[in-house]
C-alpha cells in the first residue's frame, strides 16, 4: 500500500507524530504551499511540494529547490490541500494523512474538514490535529477500540441515519445533523464497536495518543 502524509500551512505537528507516521510506512511527504515551512523547521525533506506558492517563504523555496520536487498550481478553483490530494489520487496512494491542517484561521479549518468529506471516498484519509484523530465513514464500519475509549460522532445530514453496537449510549437509526445533535464523549464498551452508516457521512474523532499506545493506527 502506498501511503503519504501531507502538511499544510496551519499549526505544524510534533516531530514525533511525522517520526511514528513514518514507522508506519507513511513515507511519502507532501507539502501544500506553506507546509513546507512547517517542514524546514521540523528538519524534514519533502518529496514535493505543490500549490500557488504564495505562502512558501523565499528562503525556505530556496533550501527546497534542489531537495524537493516543487510543482506551481496557479488554478483557484481548489486549495493547496486538495491540488496535493489531487496529486495523491492520481499517483495511485492509498493512504493519506493530513497534518497542519488546524490552526488560527477558523475557515481554513472548516474548509479542511469539508475537503475530507469531498475526498475519503478516493482515498484513505484522516486528519490529525493536537491529539485528535478525524476519520469519516459511510456503510458498515467496524472500529478496534479499547474499553472505555472514548469516541465521539458527528453526522452531517438529517438524511443521515446511524446504528452502532457497542457504545456506552447506543445511537438506534438516528441522525445527528450538524448544528442539531451530536455524539460528543461517547464510550466504547469493549475492544470493538460497529457503526452502520446509512444515507451520508459522519466523522468520528478519536485520542491519537491512546491509538498510537494501543497499535490501532
């Protein structure tokens, strides 16, 4: 399986997160635009760096220009985050894990968040943000989990209908429309918990420490 992670312009993450990632194959580093600051700092060589090239500092485009592979996108009608997807899905990567992604411009994150609903279904995607780990799911999903983990659900649709097994409060055929309801701090009861997802999507946020420690990721 072909796996990369991709770092965008918001808050960068811990070197340890880039370092266990790599342990886990995500070898491929994707930089969008300004990312490839955040990666100068964090001493990493990216394997290419794609977008307007309007937020990469000179002398970090300098540092990179004979290191990396630098592709300019000057087209508007998509972000530098999705321009790397886009670059990801037709190199044919099967994994993708975004990293700075978050950060102080509230819209960006939003946006962000939506571009993983727009993409996951061609590709693997999950985002990781301090210690969250963002994933989104449709159908039937099967989760390896540890008691008393706690999991918390977001749907995006009324039209958007979820059973779980499993969970401390039991979700039976119901919908959790944005800005309506939510499963926030829901708690897995053993080591497994079933979702069927029927008419949509939904994000499920997990601690990425506690599935780090436990193997899950």
């Amino acid at each position: 399986m072909k796996k990369c992670i991709i770092l965008a312009n918001g808050k960068p993450p811990q070197k340890k997160v880039i370092s266990y990632l790599q342990s886990k194959d995500f070898n491929y580093l994707i930089c969008a635009d300004g990312g490839a600051n955040s990666a100068k700092k964090l001493n990493l060589i990216p394997d290419i760096i794609i977008g307007d090239l309007d937020s990469i500092k000179p002398t970090t485009y300098n540092f990179y220009k004979s290191r990396s592979k630098i592709v300019r996108l000057k087209r508007q009608n998509d972000t530098d985050v999705e321009k790397c997807l886009k670059y990801a899905i037709k190199n044919k990567f099967d994994d993708a894990i975004l990293l700075g992604v978050t950060g102080d411009r509230l819209d960006h994150t939003f946006c962000n968040l939506g571009i993983v609903l727009k993409f996951f279904h061609l590709v693997s995607l999950k985002i990781i943000a301090e210690n969250s780990f963002l994933s989104a799911y449709s159908g039937s999903v099967e989760l390896m989990t540890v008691p008393d983990e706690t999991i918390s659900i977001y749907g995006i649709s009324p039209r958007t209908k979820i059973i779980s097994e499993g969970l401390k409060y039991p979700l039976k055929n119901v919908a959790l429309p944005f800005g309506e309801k939510e499963s926030t701090s829901n708690i897995a009861l053993s080591n497994k918990v079933k979702l069927s997802i029927k008419g949509g999507k939904i994000f499920v946020i997990r601690d990425f420490n506690l599935l780090k420690n436990n193997g899950l990721i």
